[in-house]
C-alpha cells in the first residue's frame, strides 16, 4: 500500500471520528459542550454562518408576514442540515477508507468516486450487493459504517422529539405572557395590568414560573444550541423579550414600587440573569452593559405604575437604583434579540428597527372609583 493511501485512510479516520464527536456532544450527552476542538465539529460553525446569511435575508423582505416566515423556518431546516452535514462527512470518511483498501473490495473501485458509492450504500443500508468486501478489514469496515448509519438516523428522530418538546414547553410561558404584557411584551404593562385587573396577588406567581422556566431554557439551550434558532411561532412574540419584560417588571419591584414580592422578584432576577449571560457566553456575542431607558421614560413609566395604584419610592433614588441593575442585563437581552433578528422587549414605545406584523397590548378595565351617595338636594 502506497504512502498516499496510507494518508488517505488515516484522513478518512479522523474525519468519521470527529463527525461521531459532534454527534455524541451535541445528540447524546444533555450538557454543554466543552469549547475543546470546537473548530472541528461541524454543527459549531455551519449552523452560525448559514445564520447570519438567512438572516441577512430574511431582514431583506418588507413583509413582516414573509420575514417571519423565511426566520422561522431556519430552526428546522438547521436539523436537517445537519443531518446532511454528517450523513456526508461519515460517507466520505468511509469513502477515503475504503479507497484506501480497495484491493479488499470485488470489483475493486478504479476511483475515489465508486468508494464513496460502495460507502455510501453500507451506511445508508441499502444493500445493492454489486461490490462486496472480501477481507475481514474491509467487512468490518462495511458493517460500522452501516451501524453508524442506522445509529445516526436513530438519533436526529429522537433529537427532533426533544427539540420540540422543549419548543412548545418554551412557548406556552410566552404566549400566556402576551395576555398580560401585550405583543411584544413590556414589564411595565405588566404590572400595570396585575393591577387594574385587581390580581397582584397573583404576582409572585409569575415571578416564579419565569424562574423555573429561564432554569429550564438555560439547560436546554445549551445543550441543544440548535434550539435557540427554533423561533417563537406568533407574531410578535419572542422569548428573548419575554425574558427581558419579566427582569423588567422584577427590577422595577426591587427599584422602584413600594412593597411588592421582592423575594420572588430577587430570585427571579438572579436565574433570569444568569440565563442571559450564559446565553450570550455560549453564542459569542457582544454585549455592552447599558440601560437602554431614558429618565423621560422611566418617568413615564412611573406615572403609569403609579396611576394604577403602585405606591412608589423616591423618583432620584428609583431611577439610580432601577438603571444600575437594569444595565446588568439590557445589553445582554439585546445582544441576544439582534443576533435572532426578534422584537426587543418594549418599555412603553416600541424602538425595535423591525416592522411587526402587528402589536397589542391587554386593556385592563380599572376597578369602578365608589360612588358617593347624593343626599337629594
């Protein structure tokens, strides 16, 4: 055997090993995984270039109704990619093996072309019978490959099952939002809906479901990264700003309103907080700490909140205290929403460059003042 097919075995080799890697790191283990050799799994670079080329595209259309189509539509095709990423990389891994110990093959292949036909019918199991291994290397060859193949297909199935589960357990919690912090959602309506609607009680609820939920997408997201790409399926709606809504109604409670479930807001912050910063660690991003809310519309807000019934603090001291903690987070919350191309959480006038297809907010009707009895005169 020649030098040359002594390399082009040992390429073939490590190609198939790094393509099961990948698999096993992003199918098989429910972690993160580790940024060692990052560079050489193919679902760390082809899902993120094909990204921002998609979204390049989709931010192109005019049509809201067509950019929401064209983005949402990624998450899935992402899966099949790389379905097809690997399905090629382990039938040319096999290929160059196979190349390379053509001898052990009946008929021998007089090019790499006929090897990789030969590896692509054993990992797919297809069976044509019109080569057939002869040696006990190339047999053995045969049969991974084709345990390989049947294993692969198994996997993406059972992936697809696990990203969709998460997806929809992921979006009940935004869409139930909606109702009470409107499309695209804002913490300060809210609050202010809690409030008129006469169930503040119901607060550290919220504020306890978000906890769990942004401990749950931290888990799943990270260990499927594929998952982040799956976008929200109505119109306006994203988790991303949905997160950001919900820290800005608990800042708010911790800043700015006079009693409140501080505790529940307290712990709501602390996992919603450390959901964003892993998320922008694991995707890379850029994001600068920043408030992203004037003092005009802080106090706007704060007229608002107090004209629904909220007894507020000091206006100097809230607005100190409320942009030092909100720039903890804002600039994560829109790394995060440019790098997805979705609506950023509104404060009160949406900023967002994006065009929405459309945009509500719930219109709570305030409890009736009491009437005061007239004496007749």
């Amino acid at each position: 055997m020649s030098l040359l097919l002594v390399l082009e075995g040992i390429a073939g080799a490590v190609l198939i090993l790094a393509i099961l890697q990948d698999v096993f790191l992003s199918v098989v283990v429910p972690r993160r995984a580790p940024n060692v050799g990052r560079m050489f799994r193919p679902s760390a670079f082809i899902i993120p270039a094909l990204w921002r080329m998609w979204r390049e595209l989709g931010l192109r259309m005019t049509s809201p109704e067509r950019r929401e189509a064209v983005l949402g539509s990624f998450g899935s095709l992402a899966v099949m990619l790389l379905l097809v990423a690997w399905v090629a990389g382990l039938i040319l891994g096999y290929g160059l093996i196979l190349n390379a110990l053509g001898s052990q093959l009946r008929p021998a292949p007089d090019n790499l072309s006929t090897a990789l036909y030969f590896a692509g019918v054993a990992l797919l199991t297809l069976g044509f019978g019109d080569i057939v291994a002869t040696e006990a290397p190339t047999r053995l060859i045969t049969l991974v490959a084709a345990a390989n193949g049947l294993g692969l297909f198994a996997l993406v199935i059972s992936l697809m099952f696990t990203l969709y589960g998460s997806f929809q357990r992921r979006e009940v919690a935004v869409v139930v939002l909606e109702a009470g912090a409107g499309a695209p959602p804002s913490g300060v309506t809210l609050l202010e809906t809690y409030a008129l609607g006469g169930i503040l009680n119901d607060l550290p609820g919220v504020f306890a479901n978000w906890q769990a939920w942004a401990a749950e997408v931290l888990d799943s997201h990270l260990a499927y990264p594929v998952l982040a790409y799956f976008r929200s399926s109505h119109d306006n709606d994203s988790w991303i700003s949905s997160l950001g809504a919900v820290m800005d109604a608990a800042t708010l409670v911790l800043t700015t309103i006079e009693g409140g479930p501080k505790g529940w807001a307290k712990l709501f912050r602390a996992v919603g907080g450390h959901c964003l910063e892993d998320l922008v660690l694991n995707f890379q991003l850029q994001a600068e700490p920043e408030v992203g809310v004037e003092r005009a519309e802080f106090d706007e807000a704060r007229w608002r909140l107090e004209r629904a019934g909220f007894v507020l603090r000091d206006p100097d001291e809230s607005w100190a205290s409320f942009a030092r903690q909100r720039a903890e987070y804002a600039g994560r919350v829109n790394a995060l929403a440019r790098h997805w191309a979705t609506p950023p959480a509104q404060w009160i006038g949406d900023r967002s460059p994006l065009k929405h297809a459309r945009a509500h907010a719930p219109q709570p009707t305030a409890a009736p003042s009491p009437t005061v009895a007239s004496n007749g005169r």
